[in-house]
C-alpha cells in the first residue's frame, strides 16, 4: 500500500501535483503561461533545429574583404559579422549552446539540490544544522572568480560551465527541499513507514522526496532563465564560452566594437537573449502566482 496516498493532496501553504485537470486549465488562461510556452516552443525549434531558417554553418566565413559586415539583407536576414559569417546561423546555433548550458546546469543543481536538502531535512539534530552551515559557506562562493580562474588556467571546454554553474546554483534548492521535507517527515504516511520497519534510504527516496519536490519542481524556469543570462554574461566577459563557438553573450561582446555602426550582431543576439529569459520568467512567475494566489495582495 502506498501510505503517502493516505494524506490529502493540498496543505496550507504547500502544493502537490494531481490528477486534477483544473490546474491546467487555470494556468493555461494565464496570457502570461500562453505568451511564454509559444515564444519558448519557437526558441527551442529554431535553435535546435536551425536548418529551418538557414542551411549556412555558423562557422562558414565568406570573403572578408566584400561580404563582412553586411546589413541585414535576403541572402542574409541578420546581415554578417567583422569575419563575413552569418549572424542569423550564429544566432540560432548560439541559442543552442546557451540553452544546452542552462537545461544541463539546472537539471544536475537539482538533482544535487535535492538530494542535499532531503538528507539534511530528514536527518535532523547536528547533521542537518553542519549540512545547512556548509551551504551558507557555500552561498558565499564566487562563481564569477571561479569562472575567470578556470578558464584562465585552463580555457577548457565550454560544457565545463555545466559542473560549474551547477556546484554554484544548487543551494537555493536544496533549502526548498529542506523546508518541505521537514513538514513531509512528521505526516502520518512517513511515520506508518517507520513503524513498519523500512530503510530510512527507502522511506527518504520513495516517500519523502516525492511529496517535497514540487515546490522545487516550480522554480525551474526561473532558474533555467537566471542560468542563460549569467552563462551570457561569463561569454560576454570572456570566461565563458570561447570563440569561435557560437554564444549571445560572446557574439554581444564581438558586435560591441564596431556598434552602432554594425549594430545588427548585438541586437539580434540581444533580442534572442532578452526574448529567452523573459519567455522562461513569464512561465515560472504564472506557476507561482496560481500556486500562490494570496503573495500578489500583499503590499
């Protein structure tokens, strides 16, 4: 018998996922959930899947001396930069790149983020309060130094950015998780578990985990946008993704020399990258305002 089955689905201040219909339909009348599931469906089709658009390889160069930096025009919709290479395939294939990073950064920080949170929330007593003293000192670390130094001693892979945004950006889920599990762990499902003899390891990841990820599960497209922009803003620093691969934050940093002359290469990448973040930020702010309808009268 499945006990966590055994309590109700909403708490006070808390939120599960159900088999309820209703949720959808209201989150789906939000013009907010609409506007950002449609420019985020766009943005993932054509980044992943450039070749709709345009058949030029990111890193095909034309002849410098007459097709660098062209206008936008028909053989090229966003004109070509200062090397004669199409910004529309950059932009698109750049738009992979960063989204890659961000997926893969925040998938791993919340698998870690929960696990930390769930162990350090189920365990109590001296293991949680040195577990919660390691993450606040952890908080503290600078992932823009960190950044520069790797890259400086190192000028690895752009995906070494995915183990290193995420060993940065997993402790705000992990003190979710934590709050919930503390409340999870006194319901009666979890205490018919224990009485009956289960592993701690069995009842943490197959009872407790399950009925306190949701309010983690919510701060995912938030995330997913915060992680976009601050990949952006390590390439347009240098210490992120390196040419000539393609990213918005380092095409930004190409295109800043010669605007507003040339201003097409930073404002289409400008605008894929503001248009991303927003898409992702409309999505996690309609989640949190249906799920917390009381927190937008509070003035």
């Amino acid at each position: 018998m499945k006990f966590e089955m055994q309590t109700d689905a909403l708490v006070q201040n808390q939120w599960t996922w159900t088999e309820d219909r209703s949720f959808w339909s209201k989150w789906m009348r939000k013009y907010s959930a609409r506007l950002g599931i449609f420019l985020l469906l766009f943005l993932m089709l054509s980044c992943f899947l450039p070749t709709i658009w345009t058949s030029i390889a990111p890193d095909a160069q034309g002849d410098i001396l007459d097709e660098s930096n062209l206008p936008p025009s028909t053989d090229h919709p966003f004109g070509t930069d200062k090397f004669a290479r199409d910004v529309l395939s950059r932009v698109l294939y750049g738009g992979r790149v960063s989204l890659s990073i961000a997926l893969g950064t925040v998938a791993l920080s919340m698998v870690i983020g929960v696990i930390y949170g769930a162990v350090s929330g189920y365990s109590g007593s001296k293991l949680d309060a040195i577990m919660m003293r390691l993450l606040d000192l952890l908080l503290a670390f600078p992932v823009v130094i960190l950044a520069i130094a790797i890259a400086a001693l190192y000028q690895p892979h752009y995906l070494y950015l995915i183990p290193l945004l995420a060993f940065t950006g997993w402790m705000e889920t992990a003190r979710i998780v934590r709050a919930e599990v503390l409340s999870v762990k006194e319901r009666e499902f979890v205490m018919a578990a224990e009485c009956l003899g289960f592993r701690k390891s069995r009842i943490l990841f197959a009872h407790i985990i399950p009925n306190a990820i949701a309010p983690a599960l919510i701060t995912i497209p938030l995330k997913i946008g915060d992680t976009v922009l601050l990949e952006s803003a390590l390439s347009f620093l240098g210490v992120g993704v390196q040419p000539p691969v393609p990213s918005w934050g380092n095409m930004i940093n190409d295109g800043k020399s010669t605007f507003p002359q040339e201003w097409w290469v930073v404002l289409f990448a400008g605008i894929f990258l503001i248009v991303t973040v927003s898409a992702f930020n409309w999505i996690g702010e309609s989640l949190h305002e249906l799920l917390h309808p009381n927190s937008n009268n509070v003035q």
